[in-house]
C-alpha cells in the first residue's frame, strides 16, 4: 500500500467493514459492525496486510464496533502477537460498550500492549 493509501473492504460481509489509511508506518484501520466468527478472517487480513506493507503502529479504530466475540478477540490478539515479532505495535482505542467490555477483560490475561 502506497503512503496516504485508502480501501475499503468488499461489502460481501454483512454486519462488519473496515476502512484502511497509512502514511509512512503508521495505519489507521477504522472496523464498523460486528467482529465475530464470520468477520475475524477479514479483520486479520486487513490488519497483517498493513504489517506487511511495512506499518509499523497500527491504530484500530473500534469506535463503530457493535459487537465482539472470542472470534474476533483471538484475532486480535494474534495479530497483536504477529506484529510484536516485527516490532511493531497494535493500539485499540475508542472501543465502548460490550466490545469495551471484553477487551477490559482480556488485557490483563493476555498481557497486551495496546489493549
């Protein structure tokens, strides 16, 4: 993806899309709708396309997410995982409501920076 890049994701999946911008090495990734099971596949690869191309702070804009499940949890923390091995970093922010809620639950257990 070249700097100042923008996508969005095909609306083949219904409750979920996610809108993607870098600049330099840092992405911004907004996801709208829920991020459950038949989502986590699609959020994945968004996120490990920009770690590829070269980002290296991914902020993930949690604000339009409705709903979060172990699914999408996983995936999360997967790609945290993936991106600490290439020095870099995903930051969750703007997260509210029951997806807030779990992710409050799942920061301390799997130890996380960013969430």
């Amino acid at each position: 993806m070249s700097p100042s890049a923008t996508h969005a994701a095909p609306p083949a999946q219904r409750g979920f899309a996610a809108t993607a911008s870098r600049t330099a090495d840092v992405a911004l990734v907004a996801f709208r709708g829920e991020l459950d099971l038949p989502a986590a596949a699609r959020a994945g690869s968004a996120l490990e396309r920009l770690l590829r191309g070269g980002a290296r702070e991914v902020l993930v804009d949690f604000s339009g997410v409705t709903f979060l499940d172990c699914a999408g949890l996983g995936t999360l923390i997967e790609v945290a995982c993936a991106a600490n091995l290439l020095g870099a970093r995903v930051y969750i922010f703007r997260a509210e409501g029951q997806p807030r809620e779990l992710l409050d639950w799942a920061r301390p257990r799997c130890g996380l920076p960013g969430f």
